[in-house]
C-alpha cells in the first residue's frame, strides 16, 4: 500500500462505542419524528419514516472483508473522502468506520435536477470472523478505497449459535 495513513484507533472498553452508536439513534429518531409531523402525523408510516431518517443521517459504503492466514484485510469504497476525515476503530472482534461527509449544492451553476451524493454520516462495522491485535492494526486511504489490515491474534471468536425452537409440549 502506498497511500495516505489513517489512524487506527484501538478500542479496549466497547462503552465508548455504545455511548456513540446511542448517539446515533437518538439523532435518527429526532429525525423520524421529524418526518412523520412533516408528513401530517399519519400512523401506520413509522417504518418508512425511520428508514428514510437513517438513509438521510447515515451513509453505509461497500466493503470487502478477507481473510489469509495472518491477518483480515477490510476494504470500504470512500469517493470522495480523505484519510482525515475517516476514523478507523479497531476492537478484538470488530472493526468501525466512520466519517462525517458533507456535499453543498452549488446554486449558481443551474438548477440541480436530484443529487445522490451522500451527507451526513458514514458508518460501517464488521464483526470479525478471526480475533485480531487492534494495536497493530494499520489502515491507508488511496484513490478513494480505504484499506484496513488487522493482524490475527491468538484469541479464539466465540460464535452465537441460532436458538432453536423447544419442540412442543403436547396436552395429555
């Protein structure tokens, strides 16, 4: 890699985390709510207005995860963004992205028929299949990709196997 640093920031309480994502939701639901009084109180659109308040407030670019056999390389499409504008927290079992994105219209170049350029809030986490070093985690931005590499540890991942359904008890 041969492209601008990013810092990697290594998260060892996941507190600071929640209290950041909580953050997030009360921001997306102040903006649900501001949706449905603009739309005339109507019951029965919660869940469009709280999709459209996160598509409004939160961008979630694409990403690639893969793994070898010493470390996770994570990959996040980011046009248009710089490595300082881009946070990357590392944590043994998850990586996060974020970036707060801006895009001005430009009035006085003509009418702007639609824009689907993104403001707000970028936001992206992965839970990582392999435990990995977030210490030694170190992540680069070029020409609009950012590229994680988080080298494996020793630590074993434990994965939440499905709940399954109790057979029935039969009335006898």
């Amino acid at each position: 890699m041969t492209g601008q640093k990013v810092p990697v920031k290594s998260i060892k309480k996941a507190g600071s985390l929640l209290s950041e994502l909580l953050e997030i939701e009360r921001r997306i639901s102040e903006r649900a709510h501001e949706l449905f009084r603009e739309h005339g109180c109507q019951a029965g659109h919660e869940c469009e207005y709280w999709l459209q308040a996160e598509k409004d407030l939160l961008w979630r670019p694409c990403a690639e995860l893969v793994e070898t056999d010493g470390e996770l390389r994570a990959s996040f499409a980011l046009a248009g963004l710089t490595a300082k504008n881009v946070k990357v927290l590392a944590e043994a079992n998850h990586l996060t992205v974020r970036a707060a994105t801006k895009h001005e219209d430009r009035k006085e170049e003509g009418t702007c028929h639609f824009c689907e350029f993104h403001r707000g809030e970028l936001y992206r986490s992965l839970a990582l299949p392999s435990t990995v070093v977030p210490e030694k985690a170190h992540a680069e931005m070029k020409e609009g990709m950012l590229t994680v590499i988080l080298p494996k540890g020793n630590g074993v991942v434990v994965k939440k196997a499905p709940a399954k359904r109790a057979p029935a008890r039969s009335k006898e």
